[in-house]
C-alpha cells in the first residue's frame, strides 16, 4: 500500500483533460509542436506545478512562442521559485 496522498480533484481534472485532448485532438492536428516537451505536456505540467492562475498564464505564453517564426527546442516549465 502505498503513503502518497491521493491526487486532488484538480490534478484529476487537468491530467483527464491532458488524455483526453492527446485522444482526440492531438492525432487530427499531427505531432507538429517545436519544442520539447510538447505544448501539451508544458501546459499539463505548468498547471500542475503553479496551478491555475500562474500556470495558465505561463500556457498561454508557450502557445504564443510556438509558431512557424518562433524558437524551438527544449522550453521546460520554470520551477516554481522561478520568477518571469
């Protein structure tokens, strides 16, 4: 039997949405992201880590850099002690 907490309904909630996204959406718009991790894996994660508010403001800025004229490699989710 395992000590770790159960996951809160929040945490839940963002990661059936992440699956449910990767099912569905994901294979009709094709494995086009440029960095590493995904847009998705950032914003699951991002939101996971800084919660909704500060982690969604940092989804929106990865999806705003990733376009034909933007960057790309690896953009990992800053920690949470990290400033902007």
């Amino acid at each position: 039997m395992s000590d770790a907490p159960a996951p809160s309904l929040y945490e839940r909630g963002v990661r059936a949405a992440h699956r449910g996204y990767k099912i569905t959406l994901s294979p009709l718009i094709g494995q086009s992201c440029r960095y590493l991790p995904t847009c998705s894996d950032y914003a699951r994660d991002a939101l996971l880590q800084h919660g909704p508010a500060r982690g969604g403001w940092l989804m929106v800025k990865r999806l705003c850099k990733c376009h034909p004229f933007g960057g790309s490699g690896y953009d990992p989710v800053p920690l949470p002690s990290d400033k902007d």
